[in-house]
C-alpha cells in the first residue's frame, strides 16, 4: 500500500480507502464476518474508511467502533452528516477535520469557497472525468483533500460489466465507449477495473480513492490489483504516518 498527505491537514492517508455503504447490510455477510473483513482491510495496509450514519441505519458505523475499538489511533473515519453540524462538531473540539461530499462536480466549486474545509468528495471514472477539468486541480491549488469516488462507474467497469450488451438500461453510445475502454485495458495487458482504478489513482491531487467492499471477495480482488500497484510496506510506519487522538473526517452530505 502506498501512502500520502492528505490536503493540508496532518493525516497521512492510504492511497485506497474503504468505501463502507455495503457494511451492516440485512442481506450481507454477518456481524462476525464483516467485523473480519474490516480488520483485514487494515492489516493490507487500508487506513481510510469512508461511512455514513445512512448506511445501513447506523450499523455501518458502529461495525467500525467494533473492528477498530482497539487500535481506533490507526485508522481514519470519515462519515456524513449535515454541514452546520459538522461545524458545531469541529468547534467542540469532537473532529479534527471537515468536508464536503458533492454529487456534482459544479456543486463542488462553490464548496471549495468554504472557510475552514479540508476536503472534498466527487465522482471520479473513466466515465465521468469531469472532476478533471477545474475541480480536483482547484481542490489542489488550495491544499484540499480530494476523496474520489464511484471509479468504476456504478459497476459500468468491473467485471460484472461483461453482460452489458443486454442490459436495456446501457445505451448504445455507453456500450461503445465500456468497449472501447476495455479494448485499451487489453492492449496495455490489464482488466478494465484495474485500468478504471489505474486512472484515479493516477491524478494529480486525488488523496484517497474509495473501493466499496462488503466480502471477502471484493477484498481478495482488491488486494490483487494493489499488489501490482504497491511500491511500500504493507503498513504506514507507526511514528510518522499514523494519526493521532481522535482521527475523525467528518464531512457533510
């Protein structure tokens, strides 16, 4: 796993971060076995957990408390909640740091303006680069963390995408551009999801890019492409990588 500043703040994040609105789920995998998935994620080598009090009605979170409860100074956990309580937190002194999660990348631009924000969450895909154009190099210019997410376009670019050609919900103009895509991941000897994460990674000014997982599957395939991506040790040495106190990154919806 490799490692990096996050904006301008303090904290060291891991360049792949846990995207969490999978975990706590009716219909996923137990208590015990995503409590498990949790702490495996971060003996790869995975800091940064991205959740939300939404998801799956607040189980998602407190899954973290359980996984991490014990070395809670190693991790990074950034959840959502509202911006004016996110700044009533950070005058208590109950976060260290705030952002904002954006669906769009306008409605970032205005978010950057924000006295006091230290991130800034938007889509980022071989789909959907738009974040490219003036956000992300915004967000750089004045040292704002940028969280990049939904890199495989809503499953558009993973594997599950081979069955595209019959999908009614994918336009012919959507469907060229997958196979296009995936004819330029063949050529460079890749799979069209590790082109898709090789992408936003490789931007300039991306902090962190979130992999949702919920199974051991979605980590084992994870930890494949992070094998070909990884140059560091599988852990961020302890004395100068690692947050401490709290290490909370509250960002609002």
């Amino acid at each position: 796993m490799r490692y990096q500043h996050f904006g301008k703040t303090d904290l060291t994040v891991s360049e792949i971060g846990f995207g969490c609105a999978g975990i706590g789920g009716l219909f996923q995998a137990s208590r015990r076995e995503q409590v498990s998935l949790l702490r495996q994620a971060l003996d790869d080598g995975i800091t940064f957990y991205d959740t939300a009090d939404m998801y799956a009605q607040g189980q998602s979170e407190r899954m973290l408390g359980e996984a991490f409860r014990s070395n809670r100074d190693e991790v990074i956990i950034a959840s959502k909640v509202g911006y004016l309580f996110a700044s009533r937190l950070k005058q208590q002194g109950k976060i260290r740091y705030w952002g904002m999660a954006c669906d769009e990348p306008e409605h970032a631009l205005p978010s950057l303006q924000l006295p006091g924000i230290a991130s800034i969450q938007v889509s980022l895909s071989l789909l959907h680069p738009e974040a490219l154009d003036v956000v992300i190099p915004r967000a750089s210019e004045r040292g704002v963390g940028v969280i990049a997410r939904q890199v495989f376009a809503s499953g558009l670019l993973t594997k599950a995408a081979e069955g595209l050609k019959a999908s009614a919900s994918v336009d012919d103009a959507r469907r060229a551009a997958i196979d296009t895509l995936r004819g330029l991941a063949t050529e460079r000897g890749l799979s069209l999801p590790e082109l898709a994460l090789d992408f936003a990674i490789a931007q300039k000014g991306v902090s962190v890019t979130l992999l949702g997982m919920h199974a051991q599957h979605h980590l084992a395939e994870n930890r494949g492409y992070l094998k070909r991506l990884s140059r560091e040790p599988s852990r961020p040495p302890s004395s100068s990588t690692t947050p401490t106190g709290d290490g909370s990154g509250r960002r609002s919806c």
